[in-house]
C-alpha cells in the first residue's frame, strides 16, 4: 500500500476520472483505429466515434484530381464492464475511469496510473510498429468530475457557500435578489508556470437517473519537459497532487465531513 | 437520363465552444441544469408535487408516484428540450404526472403513469388527438419535434 501524503477520503465524491496527453499530430489515418481496436479489442471489445477534442482540420474534395479526404474523429474503446475507456484521435490519448453506478467503490489513482502507464505503453508501441513516430507530448493532463448530489449536504443551488466557502452569493446590493442557479470556472496557475488547474462548477442533471447534482470538475495540466515515460508519470503526479489539493482546499469542513476526510 | 452524382465539397478548421470542451472529455452523461433556461423552475415544480398528500385535489386523488417522479427526471435529462418552450407540469388524479405544451396549433402532453409508463397524446388543434404509448426515448423526443413542426 502506498504511503499517501495528499488529502484522502474514504467515500469521495468522484465520479468519474481520466488521465490524457495531448501531443503533436501523428499521421493517424482511419486503418489505424481499426488496426488498433484489433490489438486491444480483448480488452475493450465496445466502440464508439465521436467528433475530436480542439481545433480540427476538415477537407472533402471528392472531384479533385486526387480525391482529398480528411475527416477527423476520435473513438471511444470501451471495456466490458463499461467503468474504463480508451480515447484515441490523432493528437489525442485518454483513459478514463467512472463508477458504474453512484454508490459503486471508489477505484484510487494509486490503481489507475499503472493501468493508464500499460496503455499508454501499448499505443506508444503501435504507433511505432506502424511507422508514426514516437508520441512528442505537449500536454499531460487529470481530472476528476465529482458529483454532489442534492441534498447530502446541501439543497440550495442560490448559496454554494455550504460547499464552497469562498464562492459569493451573486446578490445584488438592491435590484438583484438571489440566483436560482450558479455556475463558475476559475483558473489558477501552477508554480513556474508549469501549467494549470481549472476548475468548473456546473448545476446538472445527472442523466443515469435525472438527479440534481452540482458537477464539480477539476483539471489539472502541465506541459512535460520531455517525453520521456519517467517524466510524464512525474506530470501526472505533478496534475493530480494539484486537483487533490485544490479539492480540499475550495470545499467546506463540513463536506470533508460527509466525504469522511482521513 | 442517368445525373451526376453530387458530392459537397467542404474544408476548414473547426473547433466546438470552449465552454463546451471539458464536458466532451468526459465519460459520465450530465446535462446542465441552466439550458433551458426552464430547467430548474420545472425541476422545482416536480419537486413540489413529491409533497402532496392523497386527497390532494379533494377528489381522492392519489399522492404522485416515485416511479412517475423518476421517469419524468430521466425523460428530462436525456431528450433534446433545448428548444422546448416552458412545459405545464401537473399532477394526475391516479399518481401519475404529466407536462404539456401548446406550440402554435400542436399541443402534446405527456403523461407518466404511476407505474412509469409513459403515454403521449397529440393534438392538432380542431383535428383529431393521437394518443401513444412511449417506450423509448427516440418515441418520446420525436412528440417533441412534432410540436415544435420539425416533423
């Protein structure tokens, strides 16, 4: 058992968690994603296509002199108890993780990075075998998508200050009563400028069974000084120490509480 | 005479809204609670017809039913209402819960039995009422788009 020195909970409130890189464009082209699908279909035998992440470059010219195609995707691989995903576009890798269900265990980073590192590992092999050249990556990244529901210990989507103690009320000074909803993004930059940590909260529905809930999201990225596998793995450690921490720091004693805070 | 088949031709760079892009990394379906700008106002209503008592309508009317309540929430988190104007939301006599729309000369209730069922009923204005049963979402959004003339 690794010695856990961030913030811990025993029942956090995390639904959901992926860890990516971004990097510059692979000649990725659509055989590819069959032919990788083919390599990892044992343990992700479900698909998915889905429009890219970022700015993409669309080209159809079907009566050029040579046909030019260019229809850029990503897809989705997902594995047999759908709780993991692979995220694949040309400049693109991600693995996330969700709880099946709400009330599922909670699955710890400690647990997720190796399997994140192995994949990583798999897609780094590919694109060599296929003559795409070793990833260059630009960005590393971890989120955490933590799901309050309504009422456990809140019920109020006008006074988030219960949750966040530093979120303000949005009232007016005299013409503005309060707000039936709030909803922020706030940004903050790591030391060195190394990267940055955002954070989003957003009154939703949760669609698997129409509850309330404020989505609490927190990414943390960082640009890696190489791409080296030791460093990235720093990165990633670097990204998720910052999400942890920030976590604990903009929510309320009381929610640590009912998270049960170590 | 056999025609050319025509192909469009497109190019150019394209990205979706930046406040669009976190939700799209992620996995865990969720839709906000701000679009419509509705939304909230109905939940809250939903939730105030949780708390009536049988009787309610001094007519023996039995109190809303926990499956109606769930499947309303989940027909509203998964169609496309983003179009959709303010629906009408009221109990029904028999524990079921319905929402209503009138769009020009359309109306459409949909109707949630206390079982969960979930029933549409169509209407065109000094035409004939259509009722269905609904037993997919791909059912229910396509009453949604017949009010709203899509179809």
């Amino acid at each position: 058992m690794p010695e856990r020195t961030l913030p811990d909970y025993d029942n956090p409130p995390a639904q959901e968690t992926w860890m990516a890189f971004a990097f510059a464009p692979l000649p990725w082209r659509v055989p590819h994603f069959g032919a990788f699908w083919s390599e990892i279909k044992g343990d992700y035998p479900a698909f998915e296509v889905h429009p890219p992440i970022g700015e993409f470059n669309l080209e159809f010219n079907a009566v050029a002199p040579e046909a030019i195609v260019n229809l850029p995707v990503r897809c989705w691989f997902k594995n047999d108890q759908s709780n993991r995903l692979i995220q694949v576009q040309n400049n693109r890798f991600f693995h996330n993780w969700r709880r099946p269900n709400p009330t599922a265990p909670y699955l710890h980073y400690d647990e997720l990075k190796p399997v994140f590192e192995r994949e990583w590992g798999r897609f780094c092999e590919f694109a060599n075998r296929y003559d795409l050249g070793a990833p260059n990556v630009l960005s590393c990244e971890v989120a955490y998508i933590n799901h309050l529901d309504r009422n456990v210990g809140w019920d109020n989507f006008s006074d988030l200050s219960h949750i966040f103690p530093s979120v303000g009320s949005f009232e007016g000074k005299n013409f503005l009563a309060k707000p039936e909803t709030i909803s922020a993004n706030a940004s903050y930059v790591m030391p060195s400028n190394e990267g940055r940590l955002q954070v989003v909260i957003q009154p939703a529905i949760r669609r698997q069974d129409g509850k309330e809930i404020i989505q609490l999201s927190i990414t943390g990225s960082c640009r890696p000084a190489s791409s080296d596998t030791n460093e990235l793995m720093r990165c990633l450690d670097s990204c998720r120490g910052w999400v942890v921490r920030g976590f604990d720091d903009l929510t309320s004693p009381e929610m640590h509480k009912i998270w049960r805070k170590k | 005479m056999a025609h050319a088949l025509r192909l469009p031709n497109f190019f150019g760079r394209n990205a979706l809204r930046q406040d669009q892009e976190p939700n799209r990394r992620q996995w865990y379906g969720v839709k906000s609670l701000q679009s419509p700008a509705w939304l909230k106002e109905t939940y809250d209503r939903i939730a105030a017809l949780e708390a009536l008592k049988e009787n309610w309508d001094s007519y023996g009317g039995l109190p809303v039913a926990d499956d109606a309540i769930s499947m309303l929430r989940m027909l509203l988190s998964n169609l496309d209402i983003e179009d959709m104007p303010t629906p009408h939301v009221a109990p029904l006599p028999d524990g079921g819960i319905g929402l209503h729309w009138r769009v020009g000369a359309r109306d459409l209730e949909i109707e949630v039995e206390a079982t969960g069922e979930v029933l549409s009923l169509q209407t065109d204005v000094g035409g004939e009422s259509i009722p269905r049963n609904v037993h997919t979402l791909s059912e229910a959004q396509k009453s949604l788009d017949w009010v709203l003339g899509k179809i």
